[in-house]
C-alpha cells in the first residue's frame, strides 16, 4: 500500500498544425493511492486510484462560435482515475535501491473542468469559468489510455520512498468535435509499505 503525488504537464494531441512557438500544455497536480501484491521478486500488479489534472492550451477549434476570435483558450480537466499496473521491478546494490517499470490500462471520469480565454491583444482581461457538464456535452467525461512509468526506489524504514516519471496517452478524444487525445506527463515522490 503507499501513496504518491506530483507535478503534472498535460496536453492534447490534434490532428492540426498549430502555429510553431504555441504553447500546447497547462500545469497542475496529481495524487494516488497505490495496491500491489507482489507475485514474486520481479514482477508486482496493483491498482493506483486517483486524481489528475489534464488539459490543453492552444485548442484547434475549441471556439468555433466566433469565427473572428483572437485569443488563447486553456482547457483544464479534472479526472477521478483507476489505471490498473503491472510493475517489473528490478533490485539494486543488495536491494537498498531499485529500479522499476509500469505499465497498464485505466479508465478515468471527468469531475470538473474549467476554461481560461486570454485575449492575444490584451485588450480584456483574461476570464476563467466552469463548465456545466450535465449541459454542455462538448467533452467526453469518460476517458481511458495506456499508462507507462520509470522510477528508483529506496528502502526506508518499513517500505520504499520512490521517484518516478509517468506517462499517460489516451486513446479516446476529450471534445467529442475534435480529435484531442489526452497525454501527460507525471514527475512523482512516493511511499509504498510492505505488508
């Protein structure tokens, strides 16, 4: 059993150019549980529910009601996930240090979602609103993917604290108008305890 938590950068892969120099990611967090049972010295599967924030800038589309539109608009989801884990986990220096990979499928549901529109002017200030998701049908609020992680780990008292780098892609598109399929990228810290 453990936990872990960390800094996210997400963005949605388009079927689109976007200009050279945009900036296609957003910032935020993200937190799980995590419980494996170990099948034996090498290989490990478990569950890691939790939360993330995904999301998008630079969205192709997004504002198709004002053709005339010049601004930014930043998509940020909030997703309550279930990846399920397979883990190979290979023992260092008489195993005070290891080395681990992960792979796995999850699902995820859209929570929340808000959109920020900054003006490429700067004329009015940027704005940031909720979406109604019960009536605005634009975004899929079910998503699913691949998972895949690298990180070391250390024994420290009756576990391991842990760093890794998490990937997220999905195979399924956020705007259900537009292909944007959700990616990112996870930088973690993490306790797992053996039991």
């Amino acid at each position: 059993m453990g936990l872990k938590g960390g800094y996210t950068r997400a963005w949605e892969k388009y079927d689109v150019d976007v200009p050279e120099d945009a900036r296609i990611h957003v910032k935020g967090f993200n937190i799980a549980g995590m419980v494996y049972l170990k099948v034996n010295d090498h290989l490990s599967l478990g569950i890691e529910p939790g939360y993330v924030e995904r999301g998008a800038a630079c969205i192709p589309g997004w504002n198709v009601i004002d053709p005339g539109f010049r601004g930014d608009t930043e998509l940020f989801l909030k997703y309550a996930e279930l990846p399920i884990m397979a883990q190979g986990q290979l023992p260092l220096l008489n195993g005070k240090l290891e080395i681990f990979g992960k792979v796995g499928y999850g699902m995820a549901y859209l929570t929340t979602a808000f959109e920020k529109i900054t003006d490429l002017d700067g004329i009015v200030a940027p704005t940031r609103s909720k979406l109604d998701l019960s009536n605005d049908d634009r975004l899929n609020r079910f998503d699913h993917g691949m998972h895949g992680t690298i990180g070391l780990s250390k024994t420290f008292g009756k576990g391991r604290v842990f760093i890794e780098t998490a990937f997220y892609s999905s195979v399924r598109d956020a705007d259900r108008n537009n292909f944007s399929r959700n990616r990112n990228l996870n930088f973690n810290l993490g306790y797992l305890l053996d039991l």
